[in-house]
C-alpha cells in the first residue's frame, strides 16, 4: 500500500505569498523509487505544475539538480574556479531558511551570455527568475571580478539555457514558488493537495483494490 508524506511551508510575504513544497523521503513517502519525485516542475521557468499522475510516473524523467545560473548582463567575464556570491538573496530562499551571505563555486561556463554552472556540494535552494544583488569573486575571493549588481535580472535553472534538447517538464521532490496574490497561492495550494491524494489512490488501484494513504504537514 502506498503512502506519501507531503510538507507544504506557506508565508505571507511583503511583496506577495510563498509557497514551498515537498515529498518527504522514505519511508515516510513509499515506494520511494516512484513517488518520491512526483511534483511535475516546468523547467523553462521552474514553475511548479502540478502533482504526477500516473502517466508522468511513467513519461517523465527525474531532473537534475539545481545548477544552473544566467544573467541577463554581466560587468566583465566569470571563468570557472570563481565564486557566486549572493549578499541579497531571492526570497523563496529566505523563505528556505536560507542566509546570505551565500557562495557557490563555479565549475563551468557555456555560451555568449554565459550560463554558470555550480559545484555539485552548494546547489542552488530552488529556481528562481529575478533580481536579487550577488557578486563574483575571482576564485574565492576576495577581489571582484563582475561587480555586485541588484539591477540585472537572472534566472536559476536545472539545464544549461544555452543548450537545446532539453524535457519541457521533469519530476522533483521539492520546489518553491511565490504569488502575486493571495488567490493564485490557496488555489495552487489546494490543487496540489487534491492532485497528491488522488496519485495515491490511482497508483493503489493500479496495483491492488486498497487505498493508500497520504499525510501533510503544515508549517
């Protein structure tokens, strides 16, 4: 019989309303292998989506990991053995229990625009598509090497945005996101809550004439 433990962390923000979202490991959530990773994300802007339905279970490959960053513009050229740093950090983040300062070590740059992509041990918290200030470092610091900006927008991405081939949508454990309004953040959480109960009770069905059970926390 199935189970799966969802934790939804919900926040009124000065600017809007925070939603996170996340499947907790086995054995809260079970079979791992399968349910684990069943929030569908976007991942040309990271958007949560929707819970797995069956079909995704079978359709959709597990992302990758959180590695990627772009700027829109940069005041000179990173290389790789620099830093990120974030000294102003998205507030998904904060929201995350994040803290600046908050440093990532550069281990490839692609393209004209230069995609970075970061250490495999400081991934990012979650996708992002915004302004928030970061500076690099030449190596680990502490001299600059493209100056401390909070007026470029950036974006935070599972695949290299220079790259092409990549799946529209993947399935994560845990994502994050934030709503103009109060309305778009209930329905979103509410369709989330109803989509996590029915891939239980489909996925048991599938399998035997019992139904599974799902747990939430609230924080």
């Amino acid at each position: 019989m199935a189970e799966m433990t969802v934790t939804y962390s919900r926040e009124v923000l000065s600017d809007g309303y925070f939603l996170g979202v996340e499947v907790e490991s086995y054995p809260d959530t079970y079979p791992a292998g399968e349910l684990e990773e069943s929030l569908v994300v976007n991942t040309s802007d990271e958007d949560i989506s929707r819970f797995s339905s069956l079909f995704d279970l079978e359709d959709l490959s597990v992302g990758p990991a959180l590695r990627w960053f772009q700027a829109d513009a940069y005041s000179g050229v990173p290389i790789v053995g620099d830093t990120l740093r974030f000294t102003v950090l998205p507030t998904p983040w904060v929201e995350m229990g994040y803290a600046a300062p908050l440093d990532f070590v550069i281990t490839d740059v692609t393209g004209s625009l230069y995609a970075l992509e970061v250490n495999a041990g400081t991934l990012f918290p979650c996708g992002f598509t915004g302004f928030a200030t970061y500076t690099i470092l030449q190596g680990g610091g502490p001299s600059v090497r493209v100056a401390s900006t909070s007026i470029v927008r950036f974006t935070i991405r599972r695949y290299d945005q220079n790259s092409s081939g990549n799946p529209l949508y993947v399935r994560v454990a845990q994502a994050a996101k934030t709503f103009t309004t109060v309305i778009e953040a209930a329905n979103k959480y509410e369709a989330l809550r109803a989509e996590a109960a029915s891939l239980i009770t489909d996925y048991d069905a599938q399998e035997t004439s019992f139904s599974g059970t799902i747990t939430e926390e609230y924080i």
